[in-house]
C-alpha cells in the first residue's frame, strides 16, 4: 500500500534484559532512547535507535530462554543493512560479540558460533554475515550490491508505476 512507507520497529521479548542490554548497545551500539514502566513501576520495554526512523523494541519477561529455532514457526530472522561488512564485524568482535555462520546439523542448518567473520553471498545477489543475540533471535547483516535482486525489482516495479 502507498499509504505505508516503512518499517517502524521490530520487537523482541527477551529472558534476561541485562544480557540483551549487553548485546544491542554494547556489542552493536544501539543507543538507548527511552523506557517505557507499567502503573506499578515494572518495566513495559526499552526502545533502542537503529536510525532516526526505524527501532528495536525489547521487552522482558520472555517465557523461555531461546527463540523458535530457524523452522520454527514465526519471525525467522531480522535483517540490518550496512555499508562494509568487514570493519562492522571486527567491531562487533572488538565490542565483545559472537559471530555467526549457517552450519550443516543432523536436525538441518543451524547458526552456530565462529571465530573467524563468515560471510558469504545470498541467492540476491547481496554480501552477508550473521549474528545471534542472548535469546537465539538471528540478525542478517546485508551489504546491498548494486545489481542486487531487490535493486532490480525495485526499479521494475518503478517502471510499472506499482
């Protein structure tokens, strides 16, 4: 729909929010903006910056310690674009952070901790690495070529008036 024109925020509900804490503005350095607390003083979320435009929502009390597992039924990963994958991941490294990488298990594919950056090319056409948070949620870290996939839909679609 034209009347929408971007993605606002993701939400993430999280067992422990000193660990996610830890990991969202100490690893990757996403500012806190703001805490929201019920009537009674609990905490309701904390609203982290990405951009001036788009969030990351945590609210605490999860009900498990890990995320549905990659087929697993709902949100499977969420995507941050950036502009070099290289310097990023020897900061996030630098900052204390886990890299990730998609491994063949006997129950499938599955992330699962590296030493060394992985990185790798998607089916798009798009250079990509991965990272996993406290709980399990799986963050893409998409470099945009461009003569991606979604560059070239999108100037399709343009040319389509859609």
């Amino acid at each position: 729909m034209k009347a929408i024109d971007g993605l606002g925020h993701v939400a993430i509900k999280v067992k422990d929010v000193d660990k996610s804490m830890a990991f969202y503005s100490g690893v990757l350095k996403f500012p806190e903006m703001l805490r929201l607390h019920h009537d009674d003083g609990s905490l309701f979320l904390i609203y982290l910056r990405i951009t001036d435009t788009q969030y990351l929502e945590i609210f605490p009390n999860a009900a498990t310690d890990r995320a549905p597992g990659g087929d697993g039924n709902g949100v499977h990963h969420f995507c941050l674009t950036v502009d070099k994958l290289e310097p990023l991941l020897d900061a996030i490294v630098a900052n204390g952070g886990t890299l990730y990488a998609w491994t063949r298990t006997e129950t499938g594919r599955e992330l699962q901790p590296t030493t060394t950056p992985t990185i790798s090319n998607g089916l798009d056409g798009n250079r990509q690495a991965w990272l996993q948070d406290p709980d399990g949620n799986r963050i893409e870290l998409m470099e945009m070529a461009p003569d991606c996939l979604q560059y070239k839909a999108i100037r399709r679609l343009q040319s389509e008036g859609a």
